[in-house]
C-alpha cells in the first residue's frame, strides 16, 4: 500500500492584527456525515481529527487562548448512544494528544461542568489540566459540557454564597467567577456548518469579539480555513461602542454635566 504523504500545511500569512482569544463552535459533524452516507458518530470522529491541525495553527500565529466547543448542556438531550460517542472521543482525544500537546507547551483547561462528566472522563480532563498546568504557548479551553448561561448562573450562585452585597456586584466580579476567569476574553468567535446564531456560547464573555460564521462543516474546516478567519479579522475595526474619534476621558469630566 503507498502511504500519501500528509500535504504540507500553506505558509502561515501575515495578520496585521492577531486575535488574544479565539473561539471555535465547532458545528457541522452530522450533517457531513450524512453527506456521505455514513453514522454521526463517523462524523463526530472526523471533527474530533480536525481540532489537532487548528490547535497547531492558531498556536503558529501566536494566538494566546483557543476555545474549543465540543459539547454544550444541551447537548446532553441528544440520543444516548450519539452523547456516548462524544465523550469517548473526548477520552480518546486527550489519550492520543495529551503528551505531544504536553511538550508542544499547551496548557489544557476544562469549560463547562466537569462534575457531569463520567468518571472515565472526568479523571482524564484533571490529569490533562494537572499535567500541563504550567504550560504558556497556549492555553486550550476544551468546552465540554458547557453553556453560556449556566456559567453565569454559577458564578452569580459564586457571589452570593461568598455573600457579597447586591451594590459590590460589579461586570469585574462577575467575570472573576466566570468558567474563564483570568483568561482575555475572546476577540474571535467562529463558528462553522452555516448556522448564524450564538446557541449560548460564551454569552456573557463574548459581548464584543467579531463572529465569523461559515459554511464550512466542522471536520472540512482546516488550516487554510482558520488562516481566512483570522485574516478577516485582522481587518476588522474594532469600536467597543465608542466612534473614531471618541474621547474617553470626558466621561469623568464633570465640566459637560
Ligand atoms: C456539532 O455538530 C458538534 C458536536 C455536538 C460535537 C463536537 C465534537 C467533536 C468535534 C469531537 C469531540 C470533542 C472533543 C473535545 C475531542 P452537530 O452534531 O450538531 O452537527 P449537525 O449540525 O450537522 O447535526
């Protein structure tokens, strides 16, 4: 049998401006699937191949945070036997990746309710973030089991069982509990297999990252996919609410009042 080399990956493009955090919804699995006549399950083995190529590339261009989704609360609701399929290749995942991602210098962390997790799995996440804890190339956010608006939920029930009064709670507290705390918050938020929505992904942490949606299905979006989402967002101008121009000083200028 003659073994096809694997194809060189295009030379890495120059971005004007590079994204802190990126995060990826990783969406379009079954549909490629069924495409091709295959099982879902063939299609979450298919995405679950995908994630090493971007992980390699986005760390290439110097991105600090990748967020991964690999499976939301909701997500739970879906036929045994699929959710089965997820979490094994979530084990198998950091089974066949932990070491090289070990000595590539990522550092593995966990989004999302790890307490829902099968023992099988949940031991392997702690192992993975235990392991790499000390690691700076690249922090890698695996969401798994997680929602955007649980997090919050979480973080408020943080504060208040903490027993901080209603007029401390501030948009800094708040984030301080949130599953991503201490992290940039995302600047990038693609999401492929063609849905234009959020599906409460990083709501609260995501208020003004630039979204890139695409067609692509998850396991077909490679490198040279990442690269044009990362060029469109070099593009981007960035206004956080304010205008060219704005002068964010005024704002405490009482002489205006
Ligand atoms: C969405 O596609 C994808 C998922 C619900 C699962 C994603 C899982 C992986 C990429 C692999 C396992 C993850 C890890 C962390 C190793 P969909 O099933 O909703 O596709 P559809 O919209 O075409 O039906």
């Amino acid at each position: 049998m003659v073994v096809e080399p694997a194809p060189a990956a295009p030379p890495l493009p120059h971005l004007h401006v590079v994204p802190r955090h990126v995060a990826i919804t990783m969406d379009g699995n079954g549909r490629w699937a069924e495409s091709r006549g295959l099982h879902r399950a063939d299609g979450h083995r298919a995405g679950a191949e995908a994630m090493r190529p971007i992980i390699e590339r986005v760390g290439q261009h110097g991105v600090e945070v990748l967020t991964l989704w690999g499976f939301s609360t909701e997500n739970w609701g879906r036929p045994r036997a699929e959710v089965q399929s997820i979490l094994r290749l979530g084990r198998d995942f950091i089974d066949r990746h932990l070491e090289e991602l070990d000595e590539a210098g990522v550092q593995l962390r966990h989004l999302g309710d790890v307490d829902r997790l099968p023992g099988w799995l949940r031991g392997r996440v702690e192992t993975a973030i235990d392991r790499t804890s000390s690691n700076s190339k690249l922090i890698l956010n695996l969401a798994f089991s997680y929602g955007g608006r649980a997090d919050i939920v979480d973080a408020v029930q943080q504060l208040v069982r903490e027993g901080v009064p209603a007029e401390q709670v501030t948009e800094e507290l708040i984030g301080s509990r949130l599953a991503t705390a201490g992290l940039p918050e995302p600047d990038l938020l693609i999401r492929t297999g063609g849905e234009i929505r959020v599906s409460n992904f990083l709501v609260w942490q995501a208020a003004y990252a630039e979204y890139y949606f695409t067609d692509t299905l998850w396991p077909d979006f490679g490198t040279e996919q990442v690269d044009a989402a990362l060029m469109e967002f070099s593009k981007r101008q960035r206004r956080f609410g304010l205008v060219d121009g704005s002068d964010v000083d005024h704002l405490s200028d009482e002489s205006d009042a």
